[in-house]
C-alpha cells in the first residue's frame, strides 16, 4: 500500500482530511479508503493521468523571472481533493454574501455622500492616501449600486480549525478557470469519487457569470453584446481570459479591438464592420483602461471608454473604482463597515490586522516584527511582503525603514499556522498549508461558487501557497453527507 494514514503527522496542525492519529473525518473517510487501498503503481499512473490531462487541455500559468523573462508552465496541481462538509460550507457562503454586499455599499458611499466617513467610521485620512481610489469617479454610481460585480476572497483556516477572510480581492480577482479546470481533471482521473460522493457542482459557473453580465446590459435586448478585454497574450492570466471568453461564447479582445464613436458607445470592430458592444468583462487594471482618463500612455485600453460608462452607454465589470476596497488596510475595517452599513455583526471573521498609521499599533508592529506578517496596502500575489518568523534580521531592519517611512501603506497581522491537507509527494503523503478562494458573482442575486480554488504550498512548511512562487492547487469538493 503506498498510503497508511497511521504514518501520517498532524500534531498541533488542523488537518482537512485526517484527525490525530491518522484517523480521517466523517467526510473524508471514503476517499482515504480509497487511498490507502492504492499500491505506488496505481498513484503513479493517478498522478500521470492527471499530467496528460492538464497537457491535453492546455492549462498552464504564466510567471516571469528575470532570467528567461515571460514563460508558460503547466498548472501545478495535486490528485488528492480537498473536501469541505456542506453544513459547515452553507455558514462561509452566507459570510461571503454579508462581507460583499458590505463592501459594494462600502465603495458607493466613497464616491458618493461618504457618510461612513461623516459619521467617524472610516477615518478621512485613510481615503487620501488611497491608491486606488479614483478622483475621476466621484459623483458616479453604477447601476444598483453595485462596483465589484466580481470578487475573489482569500479564506485560511488556522490550527484550531477558525475559518478567517484573509484578504478581498475586487480589482480584477483571477483563478476561477483554474478552479474549473481542476474539476474537469479529478472527473478525469477519480471518476468513482464522484458516485460515492454527493460533491456539489462548480461547472455552472460560466453560465452564471454570462448570466450576470446579460444583466448589466444598459440594452434590453435578448443577446447582448458581451466581450472580455485582455491587456493580451502576455498577461499572466490570459489563459484565464480566453478560457471565460470561449466558455460563455463572449468575444475575447484587446484594446485595439474597441473603439468609442462620436455618441459615446463603444463599438467592436469586426470583418463586417463595427458592432455595437454592451458589457465589457475588463481584466485590464484602473490605471491603464482609457488613456483619456488615466495614464495617456497606455497602449492597453480605449480612449473614451469612461465616457461611454458614464454616458450609462456600457456597463464593465467590475466597475473601474472598485479597488478602493481591495486595500490591506481597508480590509482593516470591513468588520465595522459590515456593522455600519447592514446592522450585523461579521459572520467570518478577520485576522487580527494592526494599522502602521496608528501610532500604538505601529509600534506594537516594530517592536515585534519577528512574529509578524508585513503587508504592503496594495500588492498581490504574495510580493513585497515580510514573512517574520522566516526572514533574517537584516529584512526586518529593512522592513521598519519601510514601515517608518510610509505607515499609511503597511498593515501587519500574526503568522497564522494556516491548515493543511494531505498532498502526493512521490507516491506517499504529507501536510501541506493550503488557503481557498471563493468567488462570488454580484448581480440582481449573490451567488457564491461551491468552494473555490484550493492553492497549496508545495513546499514542506512553506505558507506561500501562490502559483506564482512555488505553490499548486488542488480540487475542492463541498460535499454533502445528508445528501449522500
């Protein structure tokens, strides 16, 4: 046998398959059942198929270094599912509904009354220094008040097993056709599960973001033209923008491809002519949509398209503006935002998060930086962050320059020992960290997908579970046992 749950080590970790001892969950005992009858032959042809899979479906991520520059690998990706029970999964979707819904409101009140601010919730001072909020949109709201019609939350369970929102990405959030195409693998590669499971489905995905942006049409009409702008082939998700395009049977297109007339629509130029376009799905960050309005250097966008939204001519998604809230230190305050603007308490909680322009929190920060997380307010993908306990003393003198010098743009939070769950190494296996990101789709309804995209630290220890430096993913299955 080339797996025995008795040899695998969890203590003081919360695993998402296995109790102490190696003994599995009610919900995981099936497939570590099935696991444990498999020799090394088996898993290894497992883990084949699942390579041949990715190959042949052409999944693959794009990462740059400054040795070769700008290259594609195939999607790293891990055969053992990480499930999640549906009772506990129907708690996290009405937490990403609250948490959303907050921050749409959240957003429409900044550039808008500001009446949080007013009212001595969020401090004046934070707005700003904003990167991200966008002068050119005051005074503007989009249909139904909704700006983050897509977002993707970053969700980490700690080793008491508390499921916390790390972070809330609703600039333009990617990952969800990696979170698809992992499940088209594992029906590939374990097509028994999938009749010993009820696993909730993610395939309609597609077909619910197609039906959201059918909505926004300022044109009432029965087909829509939709498109999905991408700053181009060399964008590290473009495998991602064509994906959704050819899924929803949405045109996929750059810049160049659009053009604004004189009545401020936005129209598509095609072999037959140019046709008129109602919902642009824009994977291209604020800065560098219309040149117009932005940075008039851009190549990337479309002079004029700003106009063309505000004339209420086209509807994008999301709605440029919409990364005020995709803000470290925002993130901060969402549990008070939630209370001010819906009356409730936050159903999923945060990190504890201290501010570096608060003089008491800074100092805290300073004084204990070795145990902390530093995150710079608005990067993703793991970069320009301070990892604590890993780093030398040398980067942690580096980091309180940094911190002192610009306080408003640091936030630093306790090194959580995120969750782990078994991941192949060779033919046996061992823990690893993982964290989840859900997406959720903001429309006339909220719609949040059974589960997300599960990303792995493949490193032994590591918690950087981003594709982009070193980490996999693997197959969330939300499955329900009533239903079973």
């Amino acid at each position: 046998m080339a797996i025995r749950w008795g040899n695998y080590r969890v203590k003081g970790l919360y695993d998402e398959l296995v109790r102490t001892a190696g003994k599995p969950r009610e919900y995981s005992q099936a497939l570590c059942d099935y696991l444990a009858n498999l020799s090394d032959k088996e898993v290894n042809e497992l883990k084949a198929a699942a390579d041949s899979a990715i190959h042949v479906m052409g999944i693959t991520f794009r990462v740059y270094n400054d040795e070769e520059g700008s290259i594609d690998r195939a999607w790293p990706f891990d055969i053992v599912p990480r499930l999640i029970d549906k009772k506990e999964w129907d708690g996290i979707e009405q937490g990403l509904k609250q948490r959303v819904k907050a921050l749409n409101m959240f957003i429409d009140d900044l550039y808008n009354d500001q009446n949080i601010i007013k009212d001595g919730v969020f401090p004046a001072e934070m707005l700003k220094k904003s990167k991200n909020f966008l002068e050119q949109c005051k005074g503007f709201s989009p249909p139904h008040g909704i700006w983050a019609h897509i977002c993707g939350s970053d969700l980490v369970r700690d080793n008491q097993g508390v499921v916390y929102v790390l972070e809330d990405n609703l600039r333009v959030p990617s990952g969800v056709s990696y979170m698809l195409e992992n499940r088209h693998v594992m029906k590939r590669v374990f097509p028994e599960m999938f009749e010993k499971y009820s696993i909730l489905p993610v395939d309609d995905y597609a077909s619910q973001l197609y039906d959201m942006l059918v909505e926004m049409s300022p044109r009432q009409i029965e087909e829509p033209e939709i498109v999905v702008l991408s700053p181009g082939i060399y964008n590290s998700a473009y495998f991602e923008h064509a994906y959704l395009a050819q899924q929803m049977g949405a045109e996929l297109v750059i810049g160049t491809d659009l053009v604004v007339g004189d009545d401020d629509c936005v129209y598509m130029r095609t072999i037959s002519g140019l046709s008129r376009v109602d919902v642009i799905y824009r994977r291209i960050d604020d800065w560098f949509i219309d040149p117009e309005v932005f940075d008039p250097e851009s190549l990337l966008g479309v002079p004029g398209i700003i106009r063309a939204w505000k004339a209420g001519n086209v509807a994008l998604a999301n709605a440029p503006g919409s990364g005020v809230a995709d803000d470290k230190v925002v993130y901060a305050y969402v549990p008070k935002i939630i209370e001010y603007y819906l009356k409730e308490k936050a159903i999923l909680p945060n990190v504890p998060t201290y501010k570096c322009n608060n003089k008491e929190e800074r100092e805290y920060v300073l004084d204990n930086i070795a145990e902390m997380v530093v995150k710079p307010a608005n990067e993703s993908g793991g970069y320009g962050m301070l990892m604590g306990p890993h780093a030398s003393a040398e980067e942690h003198e580096k980091f309180k320059t940094l911190i002192e010098k610009d306080p408003r743009n640091y936030v630093a939070q306790p090194m959580l020992t995120l969750s782990t769950a078994p991941t192949m190494v060779g033919t046996k296996v061992e823990p690893r960290h993982l964290d989840l990101r859900p997406f959720i789709l903001s429309g006339k309804n909220v719609t949040v997908t059974t589960g997300g995209l599960t990303r792995v630290a493949m490193v032994k220890g590591s918690m950087v579970v981003n594709s982009s430096q070193g980490g996999g993913s693997k197959d969330t299955w939300i499955v329900d046992m009533e239903g079973d």
